[in-house]
C-alpha cells in the first residue's frame, strides 16, 4: 500500500472529547484501521474549513451513471495537491428501503462494497431519506451501480429535476395511531414513478412524503410538494375504563414523555380538556365519564397523545392531501395547503395516482424552469389550481378564512350580459 | 388496515442475495464501457420494506394498541395479540463509518436477530422482545465508546426531550454552506447532552440545522434552526464566467432582480459578465449555485443565525415556521462557543417558564415574543422586522402587547 500521508487537525481534534458520538473519532478510528487516505485528507480539508471558515469543495460537476439524469452528486476538492485522495469525492443517492428497517446481512454487504469501492463514509441519512454513500470517484460510479443492482437489488434514490426519493414514518409496522399503510405507499408510489425518479423531465424537483397521522413524524406538511397525512373521518376511540386510569394516577399522561420532572398529579380538566384547540371535549366529574363532541373535533392528536391507552384515532381511516410545500428559496418558504380533505388509500391508489398525474400534467406543461409546484399554485392562484385544473369543488376547508379583499377576478361568462356593451346605450341612460 | 397489504408484508422474505458473499470483482466484469446497456439493470426501486422487519413488527402489523416510554430512550408498544415490542432509541452522528455500522450489525445480530432501523430524525432503533434481553441490551449500549470517550450509542430521544439534530452536510461535502453542520451539531449535542437522555423539557425539542439558505435540512419549522448565512454579496470573476455561465440563467436565477447581463474589456478582449446591485443582495446564493464564477463564501462574512418557535405536528395548534430571533453569530470553529450558549439559553428559558405540554413557539406566543426577548435576554434589532415578501403580515396592528423592557415612553 503507498504511503498513508496524515494531517495535523488540532482543531478537528477538540471535536474527539465530549459525550455526543464523535464522528471525529469514528472517522479517524476508521482510517487508522483500514489505512484510509480519503479519511485522513477529508479531516484535513476540514481543518482548512475551520481555520478559513469557508468550504473547500468546488461547485459540483455532473457525474451520474448512464441512463439516470440523478442519484449521484459530483464534487471536487479546491486543494487538489494537499488532498489527492478527495480530489473527486461524490455521493451516491441509495433508495432506502420504506421507514429504513434494515438487516445486517444487506447492511454489512453495502459496507463491504463501499470499503472497496468509496471512502467508507456515509450518511445515515440524507434530509430526503436516501442512505448517502460519501465520496468516491467518477470511475467507480458505474462499478457501484452494477453492484447495488446485482449484488443487492438495491437502486438509486432521486436528485436534480426529477421525483425525490419517497419517504415515509414507520406506520403500523410499530405505531398504533397510523391511519394508513405508509410503508405500502411509499413503496408504491416509488416503483410506480421510476421513471419520473430517474430521469429528471420536471421543472423542478417534487417531492412526496407520508406521515401516518397528524402528529406528522416525517415533517411531510413542511418539506414535500405532496403531503399526504394520515387522518380519520369517524369518532375517536375511547376506552372510558383507561380514561379513568389516568385520572385516577395509575396512567403516566403522555406515555411517560414527561417522566423526569414532577409536574403535579394528572389533570384531565387542565391537561386535555382545556388544551383542546376546538373545546370540543368534556369531562364529567360524576360520571367519571369522557364526552368527545366528535363532529367538532380537528384531530390534532392532542388528547390522543396525552393518553394513549384510553383514546385512539377512528377506524374509518384514509389521509389529507396536501400540496406545496418548499424550503425558502426564492420566494419565501410555503407549508403544504390542503387539496383533498380525505381520501381513502387502499391498493393500488388510483384515486391518488390520478390526482398526481393530473398535477403533474399541468406542472410539466405550465411550470417555468425552477418553479415547485407551490410557487405555481400561488401564481395561478388556488382557486384556479382547485376548480380548473383539479376540478374539485371549492370548499372552505382550502382555506384558513375567506379572502377579505374584494378584487374578483370575474370571468365574462359568469356575469349575466357579458361584457360587450353599447356606450350610446349607456348615455340613453345616462347623458355625460 | 388493507388485507392485501398485511398479506404482502407475512408473504415478503428476507432477500436471499444478501446471505451471498460480495464480489468485488463482478462489477468490472459485468460492465462494458463500450456498451453500457449491456448486463444493466435500471428501475429496481429500493429493497422492498417488508423484508427487513422483525418477525414480531411483521406478525403484529396494523395490531398495535398502545405504547408507553418505559425510560427516555426505551417504547414499549403491545399489540392486540398480546405481543409486546421494545424500541430502543440510540442517538447517531448521521456521518458515520462503515466500522459504525458493522457494529451496529453486531448489536443486532446479538439482540435483535439482525433487524436494525433508523428514524427521520438519523436516531437508530434497536427492538426487542423482553425484558430481560432489554436491560443486556441497554448494558452494552452504556458500555460503547469511541477511543476518546464519547458514547458511540447514547439511549434518549424520546418523549420531552432534545432528540438529534436534523442537519446537513456543511464544510465535510457541500459548496455552497456559510458554516460547518457536523461540528456544530456535535458542539451543541455535547453541551444538550442531559436533555437527550432525560424527559425534564415542557415538550419535545426539535432542532434542526442548515449550512445555507437552500436549507437541505428543511429547518424552517423546528423549535430552534441553526441557520447559516452569507453576508457579503457574490464576487464576480469576469474573465471565468462566461465560460462557465449561462448569463440569461443567472440573470434569472436572482429573486431580487439584482444582477444584470454587463460587457468587459479585459486585455482588449471583449467578455460578457455580469453586475450585481449589491443593495438589492439578500445573500442568498441562488446566483452561485447557477453560476460558479459567482461565490459567496467569506470567512467573516459568514456565520449562523437563530430562528425559533416553529413546530410540525399539529398538536394543539398548528404547523409554524420558525421565526428569526439572533440575526448573526459569527463561526467559532471547532466548538461555536456563542451559538451553543445562545441555544442553551432558549432552552433553559424555556423549560422554566413553559407550561406542560407547551412548544417553544406556543410559549412565545402566550407571553408575547416581547416577552420572550425579554426573558431570554436576547437584544432586539431591527433585523428581526421582516421586510421581505409578506412582511405586512408579522406588523403589529393592535394594541395587544406587553410593556417589557423595550418600551421607553415617549
Ligand atoms: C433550492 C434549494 C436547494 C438547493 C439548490 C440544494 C442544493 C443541494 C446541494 C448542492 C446538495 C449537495 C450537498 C452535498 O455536497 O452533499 C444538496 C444536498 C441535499 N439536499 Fe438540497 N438543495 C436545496 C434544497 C433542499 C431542500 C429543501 C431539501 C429537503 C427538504 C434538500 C435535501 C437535500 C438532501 C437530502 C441532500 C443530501 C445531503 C444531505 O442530506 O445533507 N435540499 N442540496
Ligand atoms: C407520544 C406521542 C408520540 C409517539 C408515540 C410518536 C411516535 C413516533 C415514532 C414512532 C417516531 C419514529 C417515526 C419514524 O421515523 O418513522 C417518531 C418520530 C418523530 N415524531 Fe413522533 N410521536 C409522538 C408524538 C409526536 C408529536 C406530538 C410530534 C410533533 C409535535 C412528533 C414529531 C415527531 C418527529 C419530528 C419525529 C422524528 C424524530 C425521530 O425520528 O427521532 N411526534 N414519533
Ligand atoms: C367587501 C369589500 C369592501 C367594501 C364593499 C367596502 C366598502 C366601504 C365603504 C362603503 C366605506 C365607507 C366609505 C364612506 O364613508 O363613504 C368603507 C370605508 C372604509 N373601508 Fe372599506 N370596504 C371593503 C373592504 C375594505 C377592506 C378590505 C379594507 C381594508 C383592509 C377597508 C378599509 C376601509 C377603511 C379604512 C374605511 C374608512 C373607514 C372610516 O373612515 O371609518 N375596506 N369601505
Ligand atoms: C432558519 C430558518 C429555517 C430553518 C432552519 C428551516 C429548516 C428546515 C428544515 C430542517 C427543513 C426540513 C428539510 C428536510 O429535512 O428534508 C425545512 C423544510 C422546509 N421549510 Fe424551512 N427552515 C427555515 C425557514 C423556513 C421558512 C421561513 C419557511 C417558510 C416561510 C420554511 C418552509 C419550509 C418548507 C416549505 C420546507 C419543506 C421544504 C421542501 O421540501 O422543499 N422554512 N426547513
Ligand atoms: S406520524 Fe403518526 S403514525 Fe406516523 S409514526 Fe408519527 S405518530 Fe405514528
Ligand atoms: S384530537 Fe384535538 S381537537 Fe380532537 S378532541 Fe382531541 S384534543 Fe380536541
Ligand atoms: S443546506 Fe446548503 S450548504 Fe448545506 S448541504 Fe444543502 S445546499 Fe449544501
Ligand atoms: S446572492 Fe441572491 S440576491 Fe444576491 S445576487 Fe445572488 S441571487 Fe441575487
């Protein structure tokens, strides 16, 4: 093996101490074992970015595997000479496998192949949800693809102006509030769209992320162009016997998320019934009875997670649909809107599949260059994404209160008479 | 729960590929440069989900009925069938090593019969069946530690806690981040330490942290974003970027209509270029990501600004976008020294003054962000008066406000 050529990181080093794990010393335990110059020279260009304050990557160049327009991000180091080793240091996009369970046995096989064919690092996760394999170079891309695909039936996850990499919460697999087959749907969502996660023909990049419920553990409201949250359209669950439970001080309220700090004995007056957000509940002492006034009830989980023994979502369960979100850039960060109250998702998701095309559709032949989808909506306006391109009926759930501004966009065929007028009509009636 | 989908899951096995041993060789013999279709395989789509559950998450799916956080870090969930499963919740550095992995597989293979998962927030989650397996587990756990002391799995996350740092790359792979994700994550982590492992907060702490306005981190709506910004406008390289640049991409690209197409003489040579009106620069950085003859980054002018009180779910009340509260602190590698003290600050303030159940931004918005300057002791400028787009809609247009500290008669 050539000679390993290690850096001084006084700075970097400081970062070894402390009882948060330490990617420091994991990387440089790393690179001492496997005698690893991409390690040593990264921690060195590290250091540089410490003393300078600045990056020290190049703007990224295009690099992918053939027949895919994304998955793989090219970089390049400004410090060529005192780095060789990361002069090309790319990452490669793995889809991973819906709410990321995994098994050692396809975990240790990745590693094998990335010890051989990259730099050992990665991460787990990217902000998307793809596992991002850290550094490598252009010649071993299409080494890493054959790999993946051959020896791990594993592929690509989305970049650039295409579908991102689905993502989704861990669903019913683990949580008993789910009110959708996440896993399933992010599943088939991804497999259905490859083509649309592969080969970039949007303006811009979409993305679709899947909570379960409103608790919303994926950020799907915040961070995709589709939010689909699971919610139900029927009446909590209650189990009055558990209701009494808690009052009573054998429950921990929350699950025991507040177990290190004496917050007094249980209040279900102030705790649930007070902190409702639509005052739709109430407890009645004598009873020892609760009452949910259903039809009045926003499912904001609140009274659900404070006891989840006693309450648990509906059983006619489906998912809100909603559209828009992105980060800030350029026009200022947008959450999801909400599009279709509820939907009911059972395989194979036709109803939301011609909802996405339909969207898509339009996208594709009205979006500019750049333009999410949100920034759109709010171009053409949501009333007119609603009724003319979705063609779902306006209704007061699309907005948060009614506009109060009166400047109408009338359209000629909605007014009686049309627009045409006579002028010398109107000064029959009206003499200048 | 759809019959078909539980179907699916019992009928999915453990993919047989993975038993077989890696080939480093395979790749190079099955890729031909001069045909590049042979031997290809495209749109496989990821491993299929189902193969990698536990067998007691796959019998019981769809069959949860509750759930209790027994200690910070451990879920015990039980199913209508009666089975039980614990979570145990493990904090991650997210950047890791091949090395971290195999022994994350180690730890599976010995406690979970290899089945392992990661959750959004780059935490991992170890699952057993029982207790007795879950106190060996927790054991070792405590016992894992990098050579200079640091946890390699630290057990928290959970209920009323600080769980992980959501962040993004920063100096270790990005070009375009005004400061450094890692070791800022770290420096925080290390000093937050007590609150991952500990339910003592008002509510669940979300923090999140992005290198550059792009937000990859998507930081906008966490109860504390780490937000790295530029503030010097891009330099233009006149003699590189018409070479490297599309002009009208450029001249597009700034959502502030600040740069237009220009012409120079360089050694009598004509070159097309462009200028920047360097009032109109919110720094945001779109030019240079169009445009790589057209950089940012500064050593001073960069650094991290605070924004807090946004929240996700929508529990009581809400989503809300996290709202600008430090404007600027400079980068302090390797350990941000000001922005943890600042961070620490909010969330001790918080925990004392917060109601149970209270997020960080409910709170600000019961006692009035007025208020909450106030209590964290954090100086008010003008910087956090919003003048860009919808900016009316942050104004204070009633008379309901607190008389706090800031307000001098007149
Ligand atoms: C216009 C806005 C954006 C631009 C120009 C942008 C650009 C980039 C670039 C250049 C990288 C490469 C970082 C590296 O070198 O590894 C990256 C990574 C990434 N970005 Fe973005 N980004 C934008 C917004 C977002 C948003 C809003 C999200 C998510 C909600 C996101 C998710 C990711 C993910 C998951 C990665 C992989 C690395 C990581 O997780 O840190 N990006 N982005
Ligand atoms: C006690 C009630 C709750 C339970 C049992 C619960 C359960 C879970 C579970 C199982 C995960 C992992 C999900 C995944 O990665 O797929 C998770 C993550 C998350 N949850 Fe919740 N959740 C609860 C309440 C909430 C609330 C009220 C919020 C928001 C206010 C929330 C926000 C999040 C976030 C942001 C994550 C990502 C954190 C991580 O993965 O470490 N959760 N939660
Ligand atoms: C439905 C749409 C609206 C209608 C039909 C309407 C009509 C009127 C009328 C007829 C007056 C009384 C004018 C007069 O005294 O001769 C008035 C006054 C006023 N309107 Fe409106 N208006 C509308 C919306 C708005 C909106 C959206 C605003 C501001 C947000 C607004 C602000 C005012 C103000 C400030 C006055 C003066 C009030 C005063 O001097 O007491 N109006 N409006
Ligand atoms: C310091 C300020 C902010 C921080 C730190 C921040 C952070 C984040 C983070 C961490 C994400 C999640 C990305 C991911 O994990 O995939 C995100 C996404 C998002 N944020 Fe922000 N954010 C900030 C400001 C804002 C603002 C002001 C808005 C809107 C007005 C906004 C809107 C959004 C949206 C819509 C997404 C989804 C983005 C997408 O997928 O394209 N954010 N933000
Ligand atoms: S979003 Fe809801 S269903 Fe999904 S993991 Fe979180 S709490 Fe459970
Ligand atoms: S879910 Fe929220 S709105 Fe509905 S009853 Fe419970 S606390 Fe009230
Ligand atoms: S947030 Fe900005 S600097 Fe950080 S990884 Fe994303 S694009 Fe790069
Ligand atoms: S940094 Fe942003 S605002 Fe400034 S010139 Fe570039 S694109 Fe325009």
């Amino acid at each position: 093996m050539a000679d390993i050529k290690k850096h001084d990181t006084p700075m970097v080093d400081e970062l070894k101490g402390g009882p948060w794990p330490s990617f420091v010393d994991d990387i440089y335990s790393y690179a001492e074992k496997h005698q690893k110059q991409a390690c040593f020279d990264l921690m060195g260009q590290l250091e540089l970015s410490y003393k300078h304050k600045e990056t020290h990557w190049k703007h990224g160049g295009i690099v992918g595997v053939f027949g895919y327009g994304g998955g793989v991000i090219g970089r390049y180091s400004d410090q060529q000479d005192k780095f060789p080793a990361i002069w090309a240091f790319h990452t490669v996009r793995v889809n991973q496998p819906a709410s990321k369970w995994y098994h050692s046995s396809a975990l240790r096989k990745l590693c094998e192949m990335w010890d051989h064919r990259g730099s050992g690092m990665l991460n787990t996760h990217g902000s998307t949800g793809d596992l991002v394999l850290l550094g490598t170079v252009t010649e071993q891309l299409e080494p890493i693809f054959f790999d993946l695909t051959h020896q791990m039936n594993m592929d690509l996850g989305g970049s650039g102006s295409n579908l991102r990499t689905p993502s989704c919460c861990v669903g019913k697999a683990r949580c008993e509030w789910s009110c959708i087959d996440t896993q399933a749907l992010c599943y088939d969502l991804t497999m259905t769209y490859q083509d649309e996660l592969h080969r970039p023909a949007f303006p811009y990049k979409f993305k679709f992320k899947i909570s379960g419920c409103p608790n919303d553990c994926v950020a799907a409201i915040a961070r995709a162009d589709l939010s689909i949250i699971g919610t139900w359209i029927d009446d909590i669950r209650i189990d009055q016997e558990a209701v009494r439970a808690y009052v009573g001080g054998e429950l921990k309220p929350n699950a025991g998320a507040h177990s290190d700090r004496d917050w007094g004995p249980f209040d279900i007056q102030k705790e649930v019934i007070d902190l409702c957000p639509t005052q739709c509940m109430h407890w009645d002492e004598k009873e020892k009875k609760l009452y949910i006034n259903n039809k009045e009830c926003n499912r904001c989980m609140h009274c659900i997670n404070v006891m989840p023994e006693a309450l648990r979502p509906g059983t006619d369960t489906g998912a809100t649909i909603l559209m828009g979100a992105k980060a800030p850039i350029l026009d200022g960060a947008q959450l999801s809107t909400v599009i279709v109250p509820f939907m009911r998702l059972e395989p194979p998701y036709d109803n939301l599949k011609e909802l996405i095309e339909k969207t898509w559709d339009f996208w594709m032949e009205n979006g500019k260059n750049r333009e999410r989808l949100g920034e759109l909506i709010q171009r053409i306006g949501l009333n007119r994404f609603i009724v003319d391109v979705l063609g779902l009926k306006p209704i007061p759930q699309h907005v948060r209160e009614p506009r109060s501004n009166p400047y109408v966009f009338w359209k000629e065929e909605e007014v009686e008479g049309g627009w045409d007028r006579d002028v010398a009509e109107f000064r029959k009636r009206h003499p200048a | 729960m759809s019959d078909k989908v539980y179907e699916e899951i019992q009928n999915t096995q453990l993919d047989e590929i993975f038993s077989k041993p890696y080939d480093p060789e395979l790749a190079e013999k099955l890729y031909n440069p001069q045909k590049p279709m042979e031997n290809r395989i495209t749109d496989i789509g990821p491993p299929h989900y189902a193969q990698f559950f536990p067998p007691v998450i796959k019998k019981n799916y769809g069959k949860w009925v509750s759930h209790e956080i027994i200690q910070p870090g451990v879920i015990k969930y039980k199913s209508e069938t009666g089975d039980v499963v614990y979570a145990v919740r493990v904090g991650c550095a997210r950047l890791v090593t091949t090395d971290y992995i195999r022994e994350v597989c180690e730890i599976a293979d010995k406690y979970c019969d290899g089945y392992v998962r990661w959750t959004t927030r780059n935490n991992i989650e170890f699952h057993v069946t029982d207790e007795e397996k879950l106190r060996a587990l927790l054991d070792d756990l405590k016992g894992r530690k990098f050579p200079n002391g640091s946890y390699k799995f630290p057990v928290g996350g959970t209920g009323a806690s600080v769980t992980n740092i959501v962040h993004t790359q920063g100096w270790v792979h990005c070009h375009t981040p005004a400061i450094d994700a890692s070791g800022v994550v770290k420096a925080v982590m290390d000093e937050l330490f007590d609150y991952f492992g500990s339910h003592k907060l008002p509510a669940q702490v979300r923090i999140a942290l992005a290198c550059c306005l792009n937000m990859c981190g998507a930081v906008h709506c966490s109860d504390i974003a780490i937000l790295g910004i530029h503030r010097k406008p891009p330099l233009v390289e006149d003699d590189r970027l018409q070479h490297v640049c599309e002009i009208p991409l450029v001249v597009a690209a700034c959502p502030l209509g600040a740069i237009k197409p220009a012409t120079v003489e360089i050694d009598g040579e004509k070159k097309k270029t462009v200028r920047v009106n360097k009032e109109r620069c919110m720094f945001c950085g779109n030019c240079y990501t169009m445009c790589p003859a057209m950089p940012l980054a500064d050593g001073e002018g960069d650094g991290i600004a605070i924004l807090v009180g946004g929240k996700i779910s929508n529990r009581i009340s809400p989503p809300k976008f996290s709202k600008l509260v430090i404007p600027f602190i400079p980068n302090e590698p390797p350990r941000w020294p000001t922005t943890v003290k600042w961070i620490k600050k909010i969330l001790e303030t918080y925990a004392q003054h917060a109601r149970k159940y209270e997020r960080l931004g409910e709170w600000a918005e019961r006692i009035g962000w007025e208020r909450f300057f106030e209590l964290c002791e954090i100086p008010f400028t003008e910087k956090s008066i919003d003048d860009y787009r919808l900016a009316y809609d942050t104004y204070r247009t009633s008379l309901h406000f607190k008389f706090t500290s800031h307000v001098e008669p007149m």
